[in-house]
C-alpha cells in the first residue's frame, strides 16, 4: 500500500499550530506565530500548506509584489523529510505564480544550504546576488537566487 495522498491548499488559519511547530523543529531562528498571524492579514501573501490524511507536514510562505513571487519559507517537518514533498510545495508554488501571470521568482538560501540551492537550481533558479551577513542567528550569507517564470520551470532530470 502507497503513502496517502499529499494535498496542498492555502494556509488558514486553523493551521497556524502546526505550521509554527515545523517552524520550530527545522529552524534555528523559527517566525513567531505573529509572523505568521501577520501573512495571513496581508493581501499579498501566497501561503500554502501541504497535508497527508488531514494532518499538516509541511508549508511554504511566498509574497507576490508587482510581478514577482518572492519564496521567504519552505518547511517540512522533520519526518517527512527526503521524500519529495517540499519540491511538490515550490512546484505547486510557481505552477500558481505562473497562472497568475507573474515573471519572476526570487528567494534567498544559506550559503551553506547545499541540498536547498541544488532544488532551487533543478528548477531553473540561478545565483544573481549575495547578501552579506543575512541570517541574524549566525551572521551567515544568503545567495540570492531568480527564476524566469515565463520559461518552463519542470525539474531537470
């Protein structure tokens, strides 16, 4: 027997405990859950949630502004780790922002993030800056990275 199917849909706020306790399990400088409060009050949020049997095991938090999806968090909780469910999220994320008609898509990664840069890149992201001393918990770089959304954004095999 397979795993249950993922479902992804927007964030609510009925979620807002589980997200912000992934939050705290995968992060060492974890939103609050204001944070989160505050993106679901904002008009240009673009929250999603993807859930198994009802349960939700992981998010993604994007901002839309002008015609570009900006990615600020991509979480899975730590069981469910490894098994493809944040490249559905930003799948199911830029699926959306290209629908909406949006050119770009930008975020920021840690430098140190090997795994995540290597996703962002199988979909087409590539470096455009650094920002210097970003993460407040370690004084870390983050690369920048930006995707041309009118150009296909399947996953490279």
């Amino acid at each position: 027997m397979g795993k249950p199917e993922l479902r992804i849909r927007p964030l609510t706020r009925s979620d807002l405990n589980r997200v912000v306790e992934i939050e705290h399990a995968v992060f060492s400088a974890p939103w609050s859950r204001a944070s989160f409060e505050g993106e679901l009050a904002t008009g240009s949020s673009a929250p999603w949630v993807a859930e198994r049997d009802g349960v939700v095991i992981a998010y993604l938090i994007s901002w839309v502004a002008a015609d570009e999806l900006h990615i600020g968090n991509i979480a899975v909780a730590p069981a469910f780790q490894r098994e493809g469910i944040g490249r559905e999220l930003l799948r199911y994320s830029l699926d959306d922002a290209a629908t909406r008609g949006l050119a770009h898509a930008t975020l920021e990664v840690r430098v140190s993030n090997d795994r995540a840069i290597q996703l962002y890149e199988e979909f087409g992201f590539r470096p455009v800056a650094m920002r210097r001393g970003y993460y407040s918990d370690t004084g870390e770089d983050a690369l920048v990275m930006m995707k041309d959304l009118n150009r296909e954004h399947e996953v490279r095999e």
